[in-house]
C-alpha cells in the first residue's frame, strides 16, 4: 500500500496518461522484456518507456539495467524516452525532472546522452519547457484525442478523471 501511495506522489501525467501498474511491475521486474516486445519499433519503445518514466520516475534503476542489455541503436531511442519524460514531468514535478536529467548525465553512455540531446532539439516544447519553467502546454491534442497514438476522436461527454 505505501509503494501505491508513493507513486501517486511521483507521477508527472494526467491519470489518463500514466502506464498501468501491471506494466510498471513487469518493467520492474524486467526491463529488457521491453526490448523483446518492441523488438523493431525504435518510435514505441521511444515513447512507452518515456511512459513509465513520467508515471513513476523510481523506475530509473531498471532504465539502467534496460541500457546494459540494449544494443547502441535502441539506447539512443532510450535517451529520447528519457528527454521526453522530463519535459513532462518539468512544469508538474520539477524535482522529478531535476533526477531524470542528473541519472542522464551519471549514466555516462554516449549513444543515451545523444538520444537524449536530439530529442530536445526535435522537440523545442520539451526544451522551452525546461528552460523557462512556464506553464505546461498541453499534450498534442489535447484530451480530443486518445488511443495509444492519438489518433481516435475522444468521446466529448466522457466524465473527467478526478486524481487519485
């Protein structure tokens, strides 16, 4: 019960948008099962581990382990996860953007830190974000569009999700 409790605090998204326990758990207990999932698909491992990262940020040691058994290619798409997390989590948990940011730069790994590095610059939201410490833009499309990529009309009478 407290483990629940603690990641509620340490959430950086909306309720709609946080990853499942059940994938955190499985994250957890392992990480490189993320790799096999999303074998060939640089772009979903990209954005699901980001994910997980802005759901709960104490699943930074497995990121670590996940960098150990990814290959050169992959953990350039682990950095843009990472980058991605922290501008979400920059404007609702600073300090939470502050450890993401500070476990990239001890991580030490070339490939992560470039990842990370290009993620900002294709994004200048996420940078800006981080620079000016303004207020959160919303999420590309906002709450009108949901699904897994964005893509289905969200229904507009939908109740809103009250935090937990």
């Amino acid at each position: 019960m407290v483990a629940s409790v603690e990641a509620c605090r340490a959430q950086c998204v909306e309720f709609s948008d946080r990853a499942s326990q059940l994938e955190l758990d499985t994250f957890v207990k392992s990480p490189s099962s993320l790799l096999e999932r999303l074998r060939n698909d640089k772009e979903k491992l990209r954005y699901r581990l980001a994910g997980y990262v802005a759901t709960n940020p104490s699943v930074l040691p497995s990121v670590q382990t996940l960098i150990s058994a990814s290959a050169a290619t992959d953990r350039s798409s682990i950095g843009a996860a990472l980058r991605i997390a922290e501008g979400r989590c920059t404007s609702t948990k600073p300090d939470s953007a502050r450890k993401i940011r500070d476990f990239v730069q001890r991580i030490g790994d070339l490939n992560v830190q470039a990842g990370y590095s290009a993620a900002g610059e294709d994004n200048p939201g996420v940078q800006a974000q981080s620079q000016d410490k303004g207020p959160a833009q919303p999420a590309r499309g906002g709450a009108l569009l949901e699904g897994e990529w964005k893509t289905k009309l969200a229904n507009p009478f939908k109740p809103v999700p009250l935090p937990n």
